[in-house]
C-alpha cells in the first residue's frame, strides 16, 4: 500500500504541475508552438521546485509551503516576463484551487476522521481523503478550464490581481498555522513563520492605506468635478440667454454688434478652464507652479502636510525644480489626465512628490533623463533636454537627493530635501 501511495504522490504532482503551467499558457493565450514548449519546461521545473524542497524542508511542511510559493511565482515570471501580471494571475487562480482543496480535505477532513479511525487504516485514509479528492479536483480543472478563464478576465478587467495574490498568500498561512497547531514545526521555524506574517500584515495595512488614500483623492476630485460641473450648467444657462440675444440682432441686421458679441463670448470661453484643482491653500507655490495645468485640462490634486520655508533654498530656485517637472509632464499630458503633488516631513527631510497618469517612461530613458542634452524631441538646434538636468544639480547642491519612477499608470518624481535646523527656523 505504500508504494501505492508513493505512485499516487508522483502521478498527481506531475499533473499538479502539468495543471499550473497548462492554466497560465490557456489564459495568456500564447502562441501554440511556443506555449507547449513553455509547459513542458515549466512543469518539469515545478516538479522539480516540489521535490527538492519537499525534501530539503521535509520536517517543515510550513516553510515547503511558503518557499515553493515563492519559487514558483519566480518560474513563473522568468518564462513570462512580458506578461507578468497576466501570468501570475493566472497562477494565483489554479493555485488557490489547489491549496483550497489541501485546507478543505488535507487539513479539515482528514484530521477529524484520522481521530475515529484505527491506525492501521491510516494509508486508506490518506489515499481516500487526500489523493482520491486532488485527482477529482485536477481533473475538474482540465474539464472547466474555460471557467477558470473567465475568472482571471474578471480578476485582470477588475484590477484584482492584488487581491488575488494576497488571498494565496492568506491560504498559505492558514495552512501553514494549521500545521503549527499540531506541533510539526520546530520552535525556530515558527518564529520565522510568525515573523513572516507579521511582515505580511503590515504589507497588507500599507497597500490598503494606499488604496483608502487613493480613494480619498478620488471623493475630492469628484466633489470639485461637482462643483465645476454646476459651474458649467450656469455657463450653459447663459448661453441660451446669449444665443436668444445673438438671434435678435441678425433679425435688425446690427451685424457689428453681432460681431463684438460673438467675440465676447469667444474670448469668455477660452478664459473658462474645464479642469479642476484640489487644494486647500489657493496661494501656495505649487498652487502657482500648476496653474497652468489646470489651464490645459489636467486636473490637479496637491497636498500640503508641511511648510515649503522649512528647506534652506530659495523660492526662485524652489521654482526652477518644481516648473521643469510640471512642464515636462504637461507637454507629455496633452491636456488630459491627473496631477498629484505632495509635500511631507520624513525623519530630518522634506519631501516632494510629482505625480502623474500620462504615459509611461521607457525603461532606456529612464536611465538618462537627468543627463545634459538627453530628451526625446527633435533636437537639431541643441535647445533641448537641459531642464532635467539642471533640476538634478539643483536639488544636489542643496544636499537633496531625486529620483523617478514610471510605470503604465503613473510616473512620480520624489524630491528629498534636508530641513533646515531648528535654530536657522527659529
């Protein structure tokens, strides 16, 4: 019956394997030729990862479980890295499957009859609840993968990959918990474990005070929209008036005054933005410095937690830094999209942060934003791609540090300043 059993783990990790990378390759959708020839690698590799750490970690099945997590999500990266978050999508779904099952039938079932049950009925047991269940669950996997596939369309179309992940990751710990309640762990690797989640909780707290911060910004974007979209029905109103007003002098053939009035309501037009601005202080720096973002249509947010005066450098110079990276990203916006200014106090620095949702920045431009001479636009008379440059000397020779990161939703400048001593305030 043993052997049985050692037959029974090896077929169904093959097909565990085979059922993780046939899952990423059907939803990714990949070419035919290339996709098989991805599953087979990636399964042997995943067999592999099980195997070894099954048995290099063969007393811990609490640190198996989390560290072939990991391993496998880094598999699965390497052989998709241009299509990272799909993939791992994809994965997260047939592996929260998997370890659904393991809690359900692994942990719960087994555990309740292994305690009415005579001993020597354990390798039935252990055929019956655990691999008898895996093979059903494999099967029903290759048989409804389609539904699995309009599972990760929701999660991808939704923006739920987070989500997702983070739900394999509290699968994880469920079991992994479940095992240190029967006491398979050493003392020092429940520590680590212990010290994992704990790590884990406090990730979870910051990605969700970065989402309730988002969220924050979006009511008060909305709230300004509101108020400039009553703005705007008033406009609307008057321009019944004004075409009322218009026709009645083509009817007497004043067409001078039919000019004059049309400019005017030209003129009065054009001097009435679209976008809104969310800020407190009207009057500030950065209020001035992204005015005319709002000019161009891009709706600004800013946060002022901290006085600008606390950093030793002048207003103009302050200004320099701050328009060069506003106007960059105007130019890139065209009139659309969101701007996101911060100012905040970290340990003995103030901080500035730019951000903004226009298109992202190539990895290779990246690299050389900040060197003299370096842009993107046509540069025969040698008049551009300084402003970054000097921005950066700026900020250096007031001992302050900047750096830029872009993704496909966002680019942000960070601005790190020292503040000036107490005694210098004072």
């Amino acid at each position: 019956m043993i052997l049985v059993l050692i037959i029974v783990d090896i077929i169904a990790s093959i097909l565990q394997s085979i059922a993780l990378a046939y899952t990423i390759s059907y939803c990714t959708g990949n070419d035919k030729k290339i996709a098989k020839i991805r599953i087979i690698f990636m399964t042997i590799i995943f067999i592999f990862v099980g195997c070894f750490f099954s048995q290099t970690y063969g007393n811990s099945f609490g640190m198996t479980v989390f560290v072939t997590h990991i391993l496998s999500l880094g598999v699965v990266v390497a052989f998709y890295r241009k299509n990272i978050v799909n993939a791992l999508a994809s994965y997260t779904i047939i592996y929260s499957i998997f370890a659904t099952y393991s809690i359900v039938f692994g942990n719960l079932i087994f555990e309740y009859i292994n305690k009415i049950i005579p001993i020597e009925y354990i390798n039935l047991e252990i055929f019956f609840i655990i691999y008898a269940p895996q093979l059903i669950v494999l099967f029903i996997c290759f048989k409804y993968r389609n539904k699995i596939n309009q599972i990760y369309k929701t999660i991808i179309y939704e923006g739920l990959f987070i989500s997702a992940l983070i739900i394999s990751f509290v699968l994880d710990f469920i079991i992994t918990f479940y095992l240190i309640t029967l006491g398979k762990e050493n003392q020092l690797l429940k520590n680590i474990i212990y010290l994992m989640f704990f790590v884990f909780f406090v990730g979870i707290l910051l990605y969700f005070w970065k989402v309730n911060q988002k969220s924050k910004q979006i009511y008060k974007l909305n709230e300004a929209l509101e108020i400039k979209n009553n703005e705007l029905r008033k406009i609307k109103h008057d321009y019944g008036a004004q075409i009322s007003y218009l026709y009645g002098l083509c009817l007497m053939n004043r067409y001078d005054d039919l000019k004059k009035a049309l400019k005017d309501i030209i003129d009065n037009n054009e001097s009435t933005p679209t976008a809104v601005e969310v800020n407190k202080n009207g009057s500030s720096l950065l209020s001035i410095i992204l005015k005319p973002a709002v000019d161009t249509g891009i709706h600004v947010i800013i946060e002022e937690k901290c006085n600008l005066a606390l950093i030793n450098m002048n207003e103009m110079d302050l200004y320099r830094i701050l328009s060069n990276i506003v106007n960059n990203a105007i130019n890139v916006m065209n009139g659309e999209g969101i701007i996101i200014a911060k100012t905040y106090e970290y340990l003995d620095s103030l901080v500035i942060k730019i951000e903004n949702n226009g298109p992202k920045i190539k990895e290779n431009n990246l690299l050389n934003i900040f060197e003299a001479g370096f842009t993107t636009k046509d540069n025969l008379d040698n008049s551009h791609g300084y402003g970054l440059n000097i921005v950066k000397e700026l900020v250096e020779s007031h001992n302050g540090k900047i750096n830029v990161k872009s993704t496909d939703t966002a680019t942000e400048f960070k601005i790190v300043l020292p503040i000036k001593q107490i005694k210098e305030i004072s």
